[in-house]
C-alpha cells in the first residue's frame, strides 16, 4: 500500500480546480487591506478579492453589459 501524499493531493486538486490570479500593491498597502478583510469579517484576502470581483461583475451583468451565458453561470445568474 502507497503512502498518501497530502500535500502533493492538495497540489494537484488546486492546479485542476483553480485558476491563479497574482496582483501587486504598493509596499506597505498589504498590511493595510489586510487590516481591512479583517474588520469586516472575511477569512481570507482570498475570500475578499473574489467577494469583491463577484459583487462587482453580478452589478455589471445588472446594467447589460453584454456578459454571456456561461460568465453568468460562473456568477451564480443564470
């Protein structure tokens, strides 16, 4: 019987799940957003920036932007 690697699990079910999205901020803004994600009861800056892009596209595809079916899917609208 093979030992479990969960590590290696972990790897391979994020790379086949998610999509990697990196962003920089002016030194000394990271402590200060994450100040932020905190006081207003996030878990993660993760779980911020997708609430955020979420609320923001949801209120796009709201004014007719032209989003198409399977972006409104994606946002839990169609």
């Amino acid at each position: 019987m093979g030992d479990f690697n969960k590590q290696k699990y972990d790897n391979e079910y994020a790379k086949q799940n998610y999509d990697r999205c990196i962003f920089n901020v002016q030194k000394g803004k990271k402590s200060i957003i994450e100040k932020h994600w905190k006081m207003k009861g996030y878990k993660s800056l993760n779980a911020y920036i997708n609430d955020l892009i979420d609320k923001d596209m949801k209120q796009r595809v709201g004014e007719g932007s032209g989003q198409n079916a399977d972006d409104e899917k994606i946002l839990g609208g169609g």
